[in-house]
C-alpha cells in the first residue's frame, strides 16, 4: 500500500522542518505523495516543488486557512494550487500584515503584565511566518513559562491573559479564492468542531452547500468512532475524503510525517479520487505537475485500514 501525506507545515509557517527537508523525509519514510499546507501563506511551496523533483516525489501545493463561521474558527485546506496564485496570494499577503498587527497587540498585552517581549526576538525565532508558537517560544527562552502549554495556557490561549483574536477570512471568501485557483477545498481535522451526530451533519451539509469539496477524515487526533463518522458524512453529502498527518516537526515530536501517531494510513488511492473530483470542478488543466487523473466512478471514499 502507497502511503501519502495531505497536511503538513514546514518553516514557512509554524513547522521546524525546511520544506526541503520535510520532502527529503518524506521520501526517507516512503511516502509516494505529499502536501504542503502551511497556515496562510504558500511561501513554501517552490522550494517544496523543487525538493519534490530531486526527490521523485509527487507535491501537492497546498495552504491551510483560518477561516470564521460566525464565531467558530474553522481551518480550510487548500488543494492543488497552481505555480502563481493570483486573488489567493493578495489575500493572504493582507493577512499576513494583520498577522504582524496582532502580534504587536499580544506583546502590548504581555508588557502591561510585567513580561517585556521585544518583536524582532521573536521574529529571530521565526524562519517564515510569525505566530504564537514563536512568542510562546520566545516566553519560554526568557523563563517566563516552562513550557509551549503554560505559555498557551497563562498567555496565547483563547482564554490566555494576553489573547488577541485572529484575523480570518470568511467561509465564503475562502471557497471563493479557493475554488478561483481551481483548488479543492477541504475541512481540516473536523473533530475541532466539537460537534456529533446531527449538529455536525447539519454543519458539514452546510459547508458542502457552500462550496467544500472534501472532508479530511484521516487524521492524526481522530478516533475510530469519529473517522467512520467522518467517513459515513462524506459518502451522504457526496463528498471527497482527504487524511494527513499535520506534521509540525519539533513543535509535535510525537506526530510522525504520514503515520501521525503511528495509526495513520493514508492510501495513495485518496489522491486519485481528490483529482478525479477537481477534475470535474475545474476540467483538465493545470501547471506542470498539477496534472488531473480523470478517473471516474471514484465517488466513494475507501474504509479506513
């Protein structure tokens, strides 16, 4: 069985692995696919592109986006990006100079309560995009925590003391600038939801409604109980099953790359059924490498190994 990969970070956003390098083991553990999708940005993915063709392995360019439905956050994957993404790239370059605000307001926040943060140290820390697990990283070098959880849990977190909201795009803005690439979409981890049974199914109908395309089924945290529910909600809503292992590197040294928590088994077979579904939403096309499978009759998502 073919092993793939669908959600992973590198350094580009909160991952300790160079894209490079996280493709390089990739192909070490045997992997015959993988997925770039750094939160909010796709700055990786050239470098990953390029890794990819040193390595003989297949890349699919991704991103993963925090996305708002009212007041749930809810992350969206982008899937299969072409080389020069337009409206995409201008969103999240926007974003991203929100992203520098925000954590400007969050060492605001930690000043006022006796923890002077300088920005450019937590910015040394970073090798791409700037976020909490940097500032948290930065309270842990100077000791004012003992750890990423205490950092999250005194400081970064929802209810943390120095929190400040994210900037997100909408549900809708999302699929749009997704689907304008001729992405496909796909929720990310739906266990974060917190939801079952008919709240999820009413959600989940909702979202495909409004433009999803897939639903990460395999992952890393689900049980078994919620994969098969995952599972049973993408054959009623006609939807493409995705699965990853969300590989951080060193900020999740007990997440391996495409076996998660050693349980994960993400058969190669998914990608043929995600391309075949871009296929028939964006006809064939694409940039060298983004090349769709055509495949038919591939609508229903295999059972979990």
């Amino acid at each position: 069985m073919a092993l793939i990969d669908l959600h992973t970070h590198s350094t580009a956003s909160d991952g300790s692995l160079f894209p490079s390098q996280l493709v390089a083991l990739a192909a070490q553990n045997g992997l015959a696919a993988l997925a770039l999708t750094d939160h909010d940005t796709l700055d990786g993915l050239a470098e990953a592109r390029t890794a990819g063709r040193v390595h003989g392995l297949e890349i699919i360019a991704g991103v993963e986006l925090s996305v708002a439905d009212g007041d749930r956050g809810v992350h969206i994957l982008g899937l299969f990006l072409p080389d020069r993404p337009g409206r995409l790239a201008d969103a999240l370059a926007y974003l991203r100079e929100r992203r520098h605000n925000r954590n400007r307001r969050i060492l605001d926040k930690l000043r006022e309560q006796g923890v002077p943060l300088d920005y450019d140290a937590v910015t040394a820390l970073a090798r791409g995009a700037v976020g909490r697990p940097h500032i948290a990283q930065a309270l842990v070098a100077m000791g004012a925590v003992t750890s990423f959880k205490e950092a999250f849990t005194r400081y970064l977190g929802a209810h943390g003391r120095a929190y400040v909201p994210k900037d997100k795009l909408s549900l809708a803005d999302a699929f749009s600038l997704l689907h304008a690439e001729g992405a496909l979409t796909v929720l990310a981890h739906p266990y974060i939801l917190g939801l079952a049974g008919p709240a999820l199914a009413e959600t989940v109908g909702r979202y495909r409604d409004a433009g999803l395309d897939a639903i990460e089924a395999l992952y890393t945290e689900h049980s078994q109980a919620q994969t098969l529910e995952y599972l049973a909600l993408a054959r009623r809503f006609g939807l493409a099953v995705s699965g990853g292992s969300d590989f951080h590197g060193a900020a999740k040294p007990e997440v391996e790359l495409g076996r998660g928590r050693g349980n994960l088994r993400v058969d190669i077979t998914l990608l043929d059924i995600l391309k075949a579904r871009r296929a028939r939403r964006s006809g064939p096309a694409g940039p060298a490498g983004q090349a769709d499978s055509g495949e038919k009759g591939l609508d229903q998502p295999p059972l979990p190994v």
